[in-house]
C-alpha cells in the first residue's frame, strides 16, 4: 500500500494526470487487500493516513483543475487577439 501511495504522490508532484489516474486505480487495488479482514490497529492507523494523504492529493489534484479552467477561460477570453497575433507574425511572400 506505501508503495502505491508514494506512486501517486509522485504522479502529482509531477502533475502526470494520466499517470496520476493510473497510480490511484493502483493504489485502489493494493487497498483491496484488507477487504473483509480483520483489522490490526497498525493497520487502521496504516489506513487513516493512507485516507489522509490521499485527501490531500485529491485536493492538490482539484486546485490543478482549477489553476487549468482559469487559463483556458484566459486563454479563450483573449482569442481574437491571439489569433490576429498569429496573423500578422506569418511570413510574407516576396515578389521574386
């Protein structure tokens, strides 16, 4: 399970989203194991901070989305402009 966590919390240092989704399904499947057992108390410690590390990504992840929507909206906000920008950098012809 620490493996499969320090996985994700290295995709999103990185903020490697395809490599993020794979790493969470990941460390979905290493969770599965204390499916229908008994519990040792160093495991539910082991999973309260698993449970918390992992918030803490999800919330990294969401601040990501959000620093992403306000460029697009930027960028979409100033597309005209971008776009005769383009234009007028593009290489003329020569009369040769």
């Amino acid at each position: 399970m620490d493996a499969a966590l320090r996985r994700l919390e290295d995709a999103v240092d990185r903020e490697d989203w395809a490599d993020a989704a794979d790493a969470d399904v990941g460390f979905a499947c290493a969770l599965s194991r204390f499916l229908g057992t008994e519990l040792s108390q160093a495991d539910r410690d082991a999973l309260t901070r698993a449970r918390e590390v992992h918030a803490g990504l999800r919330h990294r992840c969401e601040a990501a989305c959000t620093r992403l929507e306000a460029h697009i909206a930027k960028t979409r906000a100033h597309k005209e402009g971008w776009i005769a920008y383009a234009m007028s950098a593009e290489p003329r012809e020569t009369g040769a």
